[in-house]
C-alpha cells in the first residue's frame, strides 16, 4: 500500500488553504478548533459503536474517519506526525505501566 498518513497530513496541511465551497477541511479550519474538537469526538464515538458490531468494513471506515479528524485537530494545533512519533517513541523506551506511573496516571 503507498498511501501513508505523512499523505493524508499534506493533504490536510494543503486543503487548509483550499477554498472553503470546495473544501470540507478548509470549512473545518474555519470553524476553529472547538468545531473539530467537538467533530473528533464524534467519530470517536462512532468508532467505539462499529468495533461493537461485527461489521469489519464499516469499522473500517470510521477509523479512517477518527484518523482524519484527528490530522485536521493536530494540524489546527501545529502538531505534526513526527511530533506525535517522537512521543510515542519516548513513551515506548519502557514498559507502559512505568510510563504511565511516571506521569501519575491510574489504570
């Protein structure tokens, strides 16, 4: 497969600036992020409904929306992929009971 997020991103990066009547992530960005916060949720949810259900193909669809949504909410924020990476990363270089212990978070 050759499509990537680092693709999807620049798309997003790319339709910030499309012109709004042609562009649903460009009418997001005007929105703010309150709108894509508050859309983010909602496929979140949707998402936790179809993994519920037995339906692979439109789970399969509603991850692909929650992974859109949220390239739209970190690029409106100026979070990049190798940000969130570099994080996941750092993250990983111990056990996540460790990690999670280390910022004071309860399982």
């Amino acid at each position: 497969m050759s499509f990537t997020l680092d693709k999807l991103a620049a798309i997003v990066r790319a339709r910030r600036d499309a012109a709004a009547e042609k562009s649903y992530t460009r009418s997001l960005f005007e929105a703010g992020v309150p709108r894509i916060a508050k859309k983010l949720g909602e496929e979140a949810v949707e998402t936790v409904i179809a993994a519920l259900g037995e339906d692979k193909k439109s789970l399969e669809g509603e991850i692909a929306d929650l992974l859109y949504h949220l390239l739209v909410l970190m690029e409106a924020r100026g979070i990049s992929l190798d940000d969130v990476l570099l994080e996941l990363e750092r993250r990983t270089s111990r056990s996540g009971l460790e990690e999670k212990a280390a910022r004071g978070v309860s399982s």
